[in-house]
C-alpha cells in the first residue's frame, strides 16, 4: 500500500486528474509510479494481459479511500513540502467528485430521455385520428406544404453516416463510467444519487404506465373530442368578437379620414369607383323624387331559360348555384366585371378572394352565393328584393356592371310563397323602369316562342326598344328540333315577337351538363356555329352569335350609357343634397348631423354610464331600500300566521312554541324566496331610477325607445345567482334563532319596531271598520251621507259586540254559539235582523281592534321590562315575549338585507353590467333592430344626408377618372 503524502501517491493522483481534464504533464512514462502506470495504461488503451490494470487500480485506490484523511506532520527542515502534498491532494479529491458528478448528471439524462420517450409514444398511440378535422387547418398551409420539394429537402439533409460520426461514443462512456464508478466510490459518498436517479425513472415510468392504464382508452378519446370541441367553440366566439373589432376599427378609421387625416388610398379602376356607387344607391330610400338612374346592365328571362349561363360566359367562371328545373336565383345578383391579372372573385362585404381557376374555390363560392340568398330570403317568402354584390376580375373580361334577376313564371308551384309571381314582376320592373338600364332579355330557343313571359314585360318597359338587347339561347337545341329553321331567322330579325331591340344575338351556352368547364363551352360553341346551316344559309350574321361578341356588343352599350347620363344624375344628386341640407338647417340649427350608427354609439355610452353609476350606490342606499322593501312584503304574513296566532293563545309556553314552529316552517319555505324576489325587484327599481335620472339631464329623447328595450332585454336576460338561496336560508334561521337581547338601545328599538307596526295594523283594521258601519253622525250631519241599510245592520251589531268586549276583557279571539245566538237576539228584539256570518265576521274585525290596542297598552309597559327580561324575572305583567319576537324580525331584516347587498354589489350588478354590454353589442349588429328603436324625421335626414354627399362625391370621383380615361 501507498503512504499517504508520498510522492508516488501525489504523482498517481495527479496524473489521473490530468488524464481525465485533458492536461498533458511532460513525465517520462519510466519514472511513474506502477500505479501510475496501470491508470496511463487503463486509459491509452494498453493492457497487460497477465494482470489488467483497471483491477490494480481500482485496488489501488479502494486502499487508498480507506487511509485516514488526516496526513502526518512533515519532517523537520522540509521547508514546508508537506504541505504541498497536502494541498495537492485535497485538489485531486475535488477534481475526483466534479468528474463522478458530472457522470451522475450524464446518466440522468439518458434515463430521463428515455423515460420521455417512451411516455410520448403511449401518449400519441392513445390519441383519435384527427383526419377528420382537417378543415380546421387553413388551405394555404396545404398550399405550402405541397409547394416545398421534399427531394430537395431530403438531399439538402446530411447523410446518417455523417451525423453517426457527430455522436459521441457511448461504449466507451459507458466503460469509463464504470471504471469511475468503481473508482470513486468511498464510504462518505457512494452510488445512492445515481440510483436514487435510476430509481425515479424507473418509478416514473410504471407509475405513467400504471395511470394509463386505470382510464380506457374510450374514455380518453372522449375527454379529447369535448376538449377539442371546447376549444374550437372558444376560438369561434373569439374569432366572431375580433370581426366584430375589425369593423369597428375599420370604422373609426374611416370618420378619421373624414375629419382630414387622410391615409394613402389605394387607387381603384374606374368600375369598381362605378360599382361603389350603384352599391349605395342600392341602400338608399331615396327621397325628394332622387330616384337611381344610373346605367346597369339588367339580366331578365324565364325560369331555366340560361340567363345565369350567359352570365357565367360573359364572367368566364361558373360561379353561380345550379339546379335542376328549380329556381335558384332567389335575390338579385350585382356583378362587377373588370379586368386584371388574376382570374378571381369577391364579395362586397368581405375581404376573402376566390381564385375562379381552382374547382375547391368555385364550389366555395357557389355555396357562399346560396347561402346568402337564401339568408336573404325572410321567413315565408320565396325571392327577396335584397341585393348580392360581387365582383369579378380577370384577364380580357369586359368591363361593366350587371345585375342578375329571378327568372319569371306563369305559375306558383308546390313550396313557394303565394305571391312569388307578383314579386318577381315587381323586383323586374324596378329594375327595368330605370331609364337608363339596358335590358339583356333572354330567351330560350329550345321551346316555343309564343310561352315566352318575358318579352311582354320587356315590352313594356321599353316599347321602342332603345335599351334592350334580345338574347336567343340553346341554339343547338332549337337549330335540331324546329322543323322550319327560318323560325329562328324571324326570332332574330325581330319579326317573330312585338318587342323591339337594339340587337339580336344568339348564343350556345354548352350541352346541359353542370360539369361542363368555361373552356369546353367555348369550343362547343364555335364549333357549332362553324358547323351550323345558320351561318351557311345566311340565317344568322357572324356579330350576332357567341357569347363573346354578345359581351363586347354588351359593354360598348354599356358605357355608351353611362357617359351620357353619369354628369346629369350627379346633377340631380347636388341638387337633392342642397335640399336635405337646406331643411336640416331651418329645423335643427343647433344640433350635428348624426346618422343611426352615430346617434346609437352616443345612446350606448350614455347607457354605459349609467350602468357604472348603478355600481356606485352606497351601501346604506342599498341595505335601506331592502330592508324596507323586505318588511313590505312579509309584514303580513308575520302579523296575520305567526304573531296574532301565537299572541292570542294567552299563555307564554305557548306563545314561544308556536312561534318557533310557525319561524321555521316559514323559513324552510318562504322566506329565502321573498328575500331573493325583493332583492331582484330592487336592483329593477334602481335601475330604472337610475335611467330616469339620467334622462332629466339635458338627455335626448330621441333615444328612450332604445333605453327602453335595453332595459327591458337586460333585465330579461338576468338570471339571479339561485345558489345563493340555500346560504341565505341558513343564514336567516340562525339569526331568527336568536333571543338574546343584550343592550338596552335593541331593546328599545324593538319596543320602536312593534309600535310602529300595531299602529299601522290599527289603522287598517278602524279603517274597515268604518267602512263596514258607514259614516258617523258628523259625515251625516255635515256631508248628508246616510248609511246604507247593510252599513246600519253592522252599525247595530258593532255597538252589541262592544258591550260584550266591555263585559268580557280577556275573550277569546272566538265567539261561542252561545253567545252568537244572545247578539242575535238581542238585535232582534230592537227590530235587527241578522246574520250569524255576519256576526262572526263584525266580531273579527272588533276583537282584532281590541287586542291590537291591548297590545300597544303591554308595549308601553315593557318599555321598563329590560331589567327583568336580562335578569329571567318572571312577572305575569312584564313578561315581554311580543318585544322578543320583533327584535329576532328585525334583526333577520337587517341581516338579510346585509346579506343581499353583498350579493347585489359583488355579484348582480356586474352581472347586470354585462348583460347590458352584450344586449347593446347585438343591437348594434342588428341593423332592423336599430332602425326600429331609433326614429324620426331628424335621423332619417341625417342618415338621407350621408347617403346623398356619399353618392355625389363618389359619382364626382368617377366622372373625373372617366374624363381621365378619354
């Protein structure tokens, strides 16, 4: 064995501390210590077979851990060498625990990983397929995911053999850390941390597996479907809440850019500067005769006639809904048409694009165009007159605007609304008396010329034909059926039909099939008319046949229109504007011009505000008007079932027993329900109040029918926290419970509480006795009013029952048969005639007059009753239990009403405030809803005033542009 502190030792430690650090000490292998050597030789690699060297080592410094840590003293004149050694002992010792730690922390891991592992693999074996809820993934991560080149990206990855050679080598880590475990074990420190590790992973492991295990696997999949449902729920609210944000500040924006700061506009084509303005118009009531004249191009045709496929060839995309002999188009349908790069499509309100070369799009679209018809569409009707906006760019598309109308019928069929017919004749003609509209009539050439509808109305509205254009479809159809094809000549000159046109064109708008693509038609289209006899023959002229000539002939038309009558309607436009303003100026000088939206955003912080100042009622207010309005409601109920019962019995036992019972029953059943109605009723009250208030304010009046109906719908949708019910319940049994008195002042205010309340049943009841006698001599005397033969038969009866009262003290609150059949006649015997009913009901009303007054007389008395109530004196004069029983009411008032106004100021009102939020947040999304609440000539002028600047500066804009354009 080593000694301790020699030089041998000193060289051996050093060397393995180097050897683990990486620090190359210049020593000649020779001059090592055999110790020394086996650990140069354990860790270079070379090994002597007769012996390994590990194993001296190991021996070597399992010995050396057992030697006693202390060093012996140095020899005298070693100039301090000892303790040298001794320092650099203490350095590889360190050195030695640093390097077993960081081996600890190294294992730790890797067991950790792999306990990771393989818990996310159990984990992800146990979740649903989610394949079905790809839709909730955005189409452009697909678009992305299928433009990334995974060849490229899987050559651009490093090869394995390259990343192998990254990795450490963990065999020989793990016979190092063998060697060190060996090494560095001692009595004072061990393997227990690296263990304690290893026992926790594994720990850890079969306690995850043991949980899994305990749930199946239905029971996860379902926690995970109503979590994902949640979650989606919560984000669909979020996402309605942030469009809701997006319009607002869209809005702001936009009365900033009013007020002057103005933002860089993006700059518009001169259609769409043109279709903003029809968009307008479309939502204005116009007044002062200012009727909608601009051009437009007005689609009209029978039922299934192809008007929606000549609109489809003229946008080149099938982007309407299509049916089968049903009518699909249930609304008008504004179309936008303009060139540009990208072949897309876009709603007015909405800032999604469709890209029209891609089917999923197309068919997006077309549902988006059915739903907001039939959203159009109110409850028990079939068409609606409200307009669908859409525009619709792409390249060598014709620039103009058209509108797409239901097509018209003969008959109502099964499922329509009676007056379909008559609406649809209706929405036609409003569009079609417009002077200015140019009428794209088509007919359907496959059937006979003389079931046409359309061209009677046609002719109608325009009967020279100035502004119509005559479509003939299904040419194909109509060119192999017709035995005379001259028929279609006739139709086409304008020889067949009355109706006149500026031109005839006819069109093939494919064979019939819904799957047919723009493209195909196209060619199917000029191959027949290549084809056709028609054209041969000379029956047809080549300008009058294809959809594309129908296109271009179409908007030359159009804009034709447009140049000569834009300047004159925004003529007429100044002029209605200076009329609205001119009125607004004589009737309301004093006041802004402020639109609905405006007017109801200034109504909702009012509302607001008032709401908040509900929040600032004080306590007191609160607890006063609940105590008052409590005792209101139960103070019948106390007197009628629990005090007189109870007080009448004469005895004191008694007395207590029946009103403990009679508190009880009322408590389990009544009381919590009248506290949490009178609680609501309050909170009503005071907040109704608090909207009156405000009203007196210098408030505008204009706005009380929408103050109104939030109040109304607030209070509608408030639902009183119920739970609380159950702590109020108990909370008022136990102060009921309560009979001690325990200062004078309660006492007094006790003695207070039931005088004021017999007096007030006092004078209830003289107040029904009077009525029950008639008036006295000095109302008979004086006002000439006599008694009525029933008022004087209860005057007789009252004056006997007196003197019996006089005779009997202490009676009974009940007459005896006895003593019924003795008044009775008694009267008789004077000349009365009466009833006993009669006299049992007088008797109440005296007897309950007689014991009230009684019992005001005892009040009195127990002013001075304190002093034996606290000291349990019994006295038959001061025996003061009424006293007793009005203090346990009142102190359940007062704490019942402590108790509500905690939950009124803490819960309810809150509760209140948000219910008020959320009712004006969907009144203001509700645009009929604030047209109802919010009328009058003011608002209808203000709101015909923005329409009307809106549509000239607009209409002012274009013109420029369109001279620009010349």
């Amino acid at each position: 064995m080593l000694r301790v502190g020699s030089k041998a030792a000193c060289v051996a430690c050093r060397n393995l501390v180097s050897t683990n650090m990486g620090v190359r000490f210049r020593v000649p292998l020779q001059k090592l210590h055999p110790l020394s050597r086996a650990i140069h030789h354990r860790y270079s690699g070379n090994t002597n077979p007769q012996r390994p060297p590990h194993r001296t080592a190991a021996r070597y410094f399992t010995s050396m851990s057992r030697l006693p840590m202390r060093p012996p003293k140095p020899p005298p004149g070693s100039g301090g060498r000892g303790h040298q050694q001794q320092r650099n002992f203490w350095v590889a010792r360190l050195a030695a625990r640093l390097l077993r730690l960081r081996y600890i922390l190294l294992g730790s891991a890797v067991g950790g990983g792999y306990t990771a592992k393989k818990t996310y693999e159990e984990w992800k074996d146990m979740l649903p397929d989610f394949s079905e809820y790809n839709w909730v993934i955005p189409d452009f991560v697909w678009e992305l995911s299928e433009q990334i080149d995974l060849d490229k990206l899987a050559k651009a990855l490093p090869e394995m053999e390259e990343v192998a050679k990254l990795l450490p080598d963990f065999d020989k880590i793990g016979e190092n850390f063998t060697f060190l475990k060996s090494l560095l074990s001692s009595e004072t420190s061990g393997d227990p941390p690296l263990k304690a590790t290893d026992s926790s992973a594994a720990a850890t492991q079969d306690g995850s597996d043991k949980q899994y295990k305990k749930s199946s696997d239905k029971e996860k999949i379902d926690q995970l479907q109503e979590e994902l449902l949640r979650t989606q729920l919560k984000y669909q609210r979020m996402l309605e809440r942030l469009e809701k944000e997006n319009k607002e500040l869209r809005k702001v924006v936009l009365q900033k850019d009013d007020k002057g700061i103005h933002q860089r506009k993006v700059k518009k084509s001169l259609i769409d500067l043109y279709s903003e303005v029809l968009d307008i118009l479309s939502d204005y009531d116009a007044n002062y005769n200012t009727q909608d004249h601009l051009p437009r191009v007005v689609v009209v045709g029978d039922q299934s006639a192809g008007k929606t496929s000549v609109l489809e060839m003229i946008a080149q995309a099938r982007i309407f809904p299509r049916g089968s002999g049903e009518m699909m188009t249930r609304s008008p349908v504004k179309v936008t048409l303009s060139e540009g790069p990208h072949h897309v499509a876009l709603f007015k309100d909405s800032g999604r694009e469709f890209d029209l070369t891609k089917e999923e799009d197309l068919a997006a679209l077309r549902r988006e165009i059915e739903l907001r018809m039939r959203k159009s569409v109110k409850e028990g009707q079939t068409v609606s007159s409200e307009t669908i906006s859409l525009s619709v760019k792409g390249p060598g598309i014709q620039r103009m605007v058209l509108v797409d109308l239901p097509g018209v019928i003969s008959t109502v069929t099964t499922g329509m609304a009676t007056d379909t017919k008559e609406t649809i004749f209706s929405i036609s003609k409003a569009y079609m008396q417009n002077p200015n509209a140019i009428i794209l009539c088509i007919q359907d050439g496959s059937v006979d010329a003389e079931r046409s509808i359309v061209t009677d109305l046609v002719s109608q509205m325009d009967p020279q034909g100035k502004r119509t254009i005559f479509v003939l479809t299904k040419v194909d159809l109509a060119e192999k059926n017709l035995a005379s094809p001259s028929r279609i000549q006739q139709i086409v000159e304008g020889k067949l039909f009355p109706m006149k046109a500026l031109g005839y064109f006819a069109v093939v708008t494919g064979k019939g099939s819904s799957g047919e693509s723009i493209d195909s038609i196209k060619d199917y289209e000029e191959d027949f008319f290549q084809n056709s006899r028609l054209l041969r023959d000379g029956m047809l002229k080549h300008h009058q046949v294809t959809t594309k000539n129908l296109s271009l002939a179409v908007s030359d038309c159009f804009w034709k229109m447009v140049r000569e009558s834009v300047e004159q309607q925004a003529d007429v436009f100044k002029a209605s504007r200076f009329n609205l303003e001119t009125e607004w100026k004589n009737n309301y000088p004093r006041l802004r011009e402020l639109d609905r939206n405006e007017l109801y955003e200034k109504a909702k912080n009012e509302i607001l505000d008032e709401v908040i100042s509900l929040s600032q009622v004080t306590p007191q207010h609160w607890e006063s008007i609940l105590q008052k309005k409590l005792w209101e409601r139960v103070s019948t109920h106390v007197i009628e079932n629990i005090y007189l019962p109870a007080a009448q019995t004469m005895d004191s036992g008694t007395f207590n027993t029946t009103v403990d019972i009679k508190l009880k029953q009322w408590t389990d059943k009544q009381l919590p329900h009248k506290a949490l109605e009178v609680a609501w009723e309050t909170l009503q009250e005071e907040f109704a109040r608090f909207m009156a208030e405000y009203k007196g304010k210098d408030q505008d009046d204009i706005f009380d029918k929408l103050k109104e109906a939030v109040k109304d719908e607030s209070i509608k949708r408030h639902k009183w926290n119920e739970r609380a019910m159950d702590s109020l319940r108990v909370i008022q049994h136990n102060a009921l419970e309560d009979r001690s008195i325990t200062d004078k002042p309660q006492w007094d205010a006790a003695i207070q509480f039931m005088e004021e309340t017999l007096q007030s049943r006092l004078k209830d009841t003289e107040s029904v006795i009077r009525d029950m006698v008639g008036p006295g001599w000095r109302q008979r005397w004086f006002n000439w009013i006599n008694r009525t033969p029933d008022q004087h038969i209860r005057n007789e009866t009252k004056n006997e029952l007196e003197r019996l009262l006089k005779l009997h003290d202490e009676h009974t609150a009940y007459l005896a048969n006895d003593e019924v059949t003795t008044v009775r006649k008694n009267l008789e015997a004077r000349g009365v005639e009466v009833d006993p009913v009669l006299i049992k009901d007088t008797w109440h009303q005296l007897y309950r007059r007689h014991f009230l007054q009684k019992a005001l007389s005892h009040c009195n008395l127990c002013k001075r009753g304190f002093y034996y109530y606290q000291r349990h004196f019994v006295d038959s004069e001061l025996e003061c239990n009424d006293v007793v029983l009005f203090w346990r009411i009142q102190r359940m008032l007062v704490i019942t009403a402590n108790t509500l106004r905690q939950q009124l100021t803490n819960t309810e009102v809150r509760r209140l405030e948000k219910n008020v939020k959320e009712v004006l947040d969907d009144f203001g999304e509700d645009m009929e809803k604030k047209t109802h609440l919010i009328t009058g000539r003011r608002v209808q002028l203000a709101e015909d005033l923005k329409k009307v600047r809106e549509i000239q500066e607009k209409l002012e804009a274009f013109i420029e542009a369109l001279h620009k354009e010349k």
